[in-house]
C-alpha cells in the first residue's frame, strides 16, 4: 500500500512530462493561419500618417485594407471604404467621396487620392506615401486598419545620360 502510493504520483508526473514534450514541438495556431504581421497600421484618430514607402514616379503600389474604424460615433465602425450612407463635406480632405474612407497622398503637399479597401495605381510624383481617414475632427473616430502594401519600383532610368548639347558655362571674372 505504502509503495502505490509513492508509485503512482512518480508515474503520472513521468506521464505528464512526456505527454508535454510530445506536445512541445506540435504549431500552437491553426492550420493554414499565417502569423504575419501588417506592413501598416492606420489608426482612425490620426491625421496624415507616414507609411514605410518612398515612391517615385512610375512606381506602381497595391494596396489592400483590412479592420474597421470609425469616424464619427453616430456612423459606427465600418470598414476601409467608409460610411455607405454619408458623403464628406467640402471640410474633409476629400470632400464628395465617402466619411471615412482611407485616403492617401505623396509627398508632404500631394493631392489626396482613393484607396478605400483596395486599390492599385501608379505614382506620378515622387514623396513619401501617407494615409488617413477621410474625416475632418479626429477627436471621437476609433480603430485601426491593418494594411498589405506592394511596391514595384519603375524600370531604372539611366541617370547618366547627358544631353546632346551642354549648356555653355561663363566662367565668373
């Protein structure tokens, strides 16, 4: 009696460490769930955000979008592509489109274009690429986007093509 009990702790404590080591090297996710993480976040409380990209023209972007926030509680969280039933006032970075839909720009100055829940284009200036909600008052919007971005650079141009004619220098007397 005194020996089963001194025996059959020390087995199932033996059992238990082999069933966890033949566990230990099983994946912990799902089957077929990738763990990767996004190329961006875009949060729906801030304005101009700057993205990991610097395009040039000629340069072609593809962009997908995927969460849900908001930008105006009234409206509720929604996806990329905005508000269905709300259009942007003349105060909103793109008004006549969609509340709350993601925009983007090029550059510090650049014109503010279309992306919603995926989009793809072709750079016609060169900057960094920004993105934001289309919304005016940030204050009460929520959520976050989680983006996938591709970006093919345009075939090189040779930069050390000189014209056919200099321009003539005067030197300084």
């Amino acid at each position: 009696m005194r020996l089963r009990m001194v025996v059959l702790p020390f087995l199932a404590t033996v059992s238990l460490c082999l069933f966890g080591v033949l566990l230990w090297g099983l994946p912990v996710a799902p089957e077929g769930y990738e763990d990767r993480k996004p190329d961006q976040v875009v949060y729906g409380y801030r304005a101009w955000q700057s993205s990991i990209y610097t395009l040039h023209p000629g340069d072609s972007y593809h962009i997908v979008a995927e969460g849900s926030w908001m930008y105006s509680p009234e409206v509720g969280y929604h996806s990329a592509g905005g508000s269905r039933y709300h259009t942007a006032p003349e105060s909103y970075p793109m008004p006549g489109l969609r509340g709350g839909l993601l925009i983007g720009r090029i550059g510090e100055t650049g014109q503010p274009f279309f992306i919603g829940e995926e989009t793809h284009g072709i750079a016609n200036s060169s900057g960094k690429l920004y993105l934001r909600i289309n919304d005016d008052r940030l204050g009460d919007n929520g959520g976050q986007l989680a983006l996938e971005m591709e970006v093919e650079r345009a075939p090189d141009q040779d930069l050390f093509v000189l014209p056919a004619e200099l321009p003539v220098s005067t030197p300084y007397r």
